[in-house]
C-alpha cells in the first residue's frame, strides 16, 4: 500500500483528465518543492530528453522520495 501522500497524487492526477491540466499540476508541485542543491545537478541525476533542465534525486525517509 502506497503512502497518503502518494495516494492523494494519484487521485488528483485521475481526476485531472485534459493531459495540459496533468502537465500544469506537475509543474505547480515541482514549484512547491524546496530547490534541489547544486552539488546533486551533476550528468548522473540528469534527465536528458526533457523541455526543462530535471534532475532526480532519490531519498530514502521511511519511503522512496525523488527531488
């Protein structure tokens, strides 16, 4: 079973069906989050193929999170 957290993600993303109003909630939540340190924008966490420049970072915290 997924965390809340996660579960009400998904439940927004179900109910957003037109995929720019999908695309608009993803990029309101990445705003929310807290910026990621330069020292982890390095190729390796890099997502190459994006319109924007993204990096993932996972974090272990009782769950699986990426920044």
């Amino acid at each position: 079973m997924a965390n809340p957290s996660f579960e009400e993600i998904v439940e927004d993303f179900e109910f957003l069906e037109d995929w720019e109003d999908r695309y608009r909630y993803v990029i309101e939540q990445g705003k929310a989050m807290p910026p990621l340190n330069d020292a982890l924008k390095v190729p390796a966490t890099k997502v190459d193929g994006c319109a924007s420049q993204v990096w993932l970072h996972p974090k272990i915290e009782g769950n699986l999170f990426f920044f």
